[in-house]
C-alpha cells in the first residue's frame, strides 16, 4: 500500500525524469567519471611533502678522505644530488643566489686539523625562498651531520636518555596516505558542487524549471527528485574514489564500510546543497562555474587537505569548523586509517550533519523562492 502511493505519486513521475535525463546526458556521465580519476591520480601523486634530489654545490678545499665521506654521506640517500662543485666560494654564493642550487656547502682547507681536535666546522648555504624545502634540507643536513659525528665518536654512546619511537597507523610514513582521503573529499567536493548547480541552471536556461510550477507536486518534492538521482550516481565517486586510492596508492580501510559510505552519502548531500545554491544565484553555467570557483577554494584551503589546521592563523582555525570538508576529511581518515567509529569521530559527524541540514533547508527555501 505504501510503495503504491509512492509509485503513484507526482515526485515519482519526477525522480524517474530526472533519472532518465541525467542517464540521456553523456557529458554529464562523462563528468562524473573522468574528472573524479584524473583529479585523484594527480593530487594523490602530486601531493606529496617529500622533497628528493635538492641541487646541492659543494666546494671541499680539505680534500682528504674525511671530507670526501662527508660529502658522500650528504649524497648517499638521494636528498641532495651534486649539482655543481665550484671552485670559489663567491661563485657557490652566486649559485645558490640565482637558484640553481637549492643548498651549498663549504668544506675549509682546516678541517682535518680541527676534525682531530674535535671542533670541526662547515658552512651550508641554503636558499629560503622555498621555506618548505629549506626546512626539510636543513634537518636532512643536521641528521646527516649528527650521523656523520656518531661514526667518529664525538657523541656519546651511551646517553642518559634514550629514545624509541613507534609510528602508528603509518609505519612506512607513506605521503599519500595521509593526502588520498583528502583528495576523495576534494573530489566529491567539487564534483557534487559542480553537477548539480550546471543540471539545475540548465533547466533554467531551457525554461523548463517554469513547467515545473504547473505540475501538482509540492516544491520539496520537486528538489528532492533533483537530488536522489544525483546521489545515487555521486554515489558511484565515493566506490571510484575508494577503489583508486587502495589499488593505486595502497590505501588501508581499517574501519567500517558502511559507516564510512553512509557519511560519504551525508557529504554528497552537502556538495549537492551548495551546487543549488550555487544555481539560484546564477543565470546560466558560465556564471555558476565561475561561482563555484569561489567558493569552492575557501573550503579547500581551510579544510586541511593542503596543509593542517594547526600550520593556519588562529582565526582561520575557528572559521575551518564552519568547514564541512575538514570535518569529513577527519571522518575518513579516522575510518581508513585509523579504524575508528562513532565513540571517536561522534563531534565531526554532529557537526557535518548539521552543516548539512542547515544548507538542504537554505536550498529548499531558496528553490522555493525560485519557482514562485
């Protein structure tokens, strides 16, 4: 009797022409799946904070074996690659300079005279420009240096202190791990946002959004059966995503599936509200692509999928709660990575889930407003 009334009803005769519509547009499929693997593939592989061959000069005025297994040590692990040896230190400066070396080093003529003595010094040069590469070469040099002293002895062998360090959930500290989930929920992101605002502006350029006042079903009937048949195919990114990241980038799924799903339904959701959104205010796909533009940047830059929360000015901090995607990026690599559920991740759901009934009620009363 109930799924009677339904098959009956005005909203399925609009959910089946929403479907067959959406199903008849091949650009639209295309969209949906063509975008989504390309953006994962090159930000997964893309996104990566580890720096590898740094152009490294260097100028060994000892020449001894002491200082040839220094330089060697700084090159064996293929963070710094000899780029240049110059024959002057003005020369090395200049180098490094003009950016043609990332890090110059100075070995002085007296460095095995003061080596035996124990108070050995080097110069290195590093260009700043790049604040990121800088700070990681200048650890690589001191853990290299602080290596190189352990084999002659100058640190102690036996320290008070000693330290072990264990690394969970990422033992082999792989980069993308840590990216993928991000990059997932900056695809449902912009995807969601961006096929639902282009199908809705689209009715409005073909006039058929205005056939929809003569019809007798209520107005939330006529959004809800704009945005079932776009979840459920959206539904299809969230598998393609999943599916991607552990066939390509090896990515774990510790955690529940379903959870993780039915949150990645509850994203689409909000994706799907911003894209009608999105559309009320535009008047044809140009104008709404480039309006997504602007307001999809600001949740990707305050969403932690580019660098942490904690790196940002304290204000952007507080401004990113407002963020759905931050909370949702915390969901998913809680799920896959970490393998915990609602006792854990209970605040970022609260909180996704109330972003994502105040925008489908902001949306509802904006697709109100449009259709009278």
């Amino acid at each position: 009797m109930f799924f009677s009334r339904i098959f009956n009803s005005s909203f399925w005769a609009l959910f089946r022409k929403e479907t067959n519509q959406i199903l008849r547009d091949k650009q639209l499929i295309i969209l949906l799946i063509v975008p989504p693997t390309m953006q994962l593939l090159l930000y997964g592989f893309a996104l990566n904070p580890d720096v590898h061959n740094l152009k490294l000069g260097v100028i060994d005025y000892a020449n001894v074996s002491a200082s040839r297994e220094l330089v060697q040590a700084m090159t064996s692990n293929g963070i710094f690659t000899i780029e240049s040896v110059p024959t002057a230190e003005k020369e090395l400066s200049r180098q490094v300079e003009e950016g043609k070396l990332n890090v110059g080093v100075l070995i002085p003529p007296e460095f095995p005279r003061k080596l035996a003595k124990k108070e050995a010094e080097i110069q290195v040069f590093i260009d700043g420009v790049d604040a990121n590469a800088a700070g990681i070469a200048s650890g690589y040099m001191t853990q290299i240096i602080q290596n190189y002293n352990r084999n002659f002895g100058q640190i102690q062998l036996n320290p008070p202190v000693s330290l072990q360090v264990v690394f969970l959930y990422n033992p082999g500290l792989i980069s993308s791990w840590y990216f993928v989930p991000g990059v997932m929920g900056l695809v449902l992101t912009l995807v969601g946002t961006l096929v639902s605002s282009v199908a809705v502006v689209r009715e409005k350029d073909s006039g058929t959004l205005e056939q929809l006042l003569m019809t007798p079903a209520a107005n939330w009937e006529i959004l809800l059966a704009k945005i079932l048949p776009l979840a459920f195919l959206l539904m299809g990114d969230i598998l393609l995503a999943l599916t991607l990241g552990q066939l390509v980038f090896g990515l774990p799924l510790r955690g529940n599936f379903l959870l993780f799903f039915g949150l990645s339904i509850i994203y689409l959701l909000v994706g799907i509200s911003i894209g009608i959104l999105l559309a009320m205010f535009s008047s044809s796909q140009q104008q709404v692509v480039l309006m997504s533009f602007f307001v999809n940047m600001p949740i990707l830059q305050t969403s932690g999928v580019l660098a942490p929360i904690e790196a940002m000015p304290r204000f952007f901090q507080v401004v990113s709660l407002l963020n759905p995607l931050r909370h949702y990026i915390a969901i998913v690599r809680g799920i896959l990575l970490k393998g915990v559920g609602l006792e854990v991740l209970w605040m970022h759901i609260l909180a996704l889930l109330s972003i994502a009934v105040v925008l489908l009620t902001i949306s509802l009363s904006k697709f109100r407003n449009q259709l009278s």
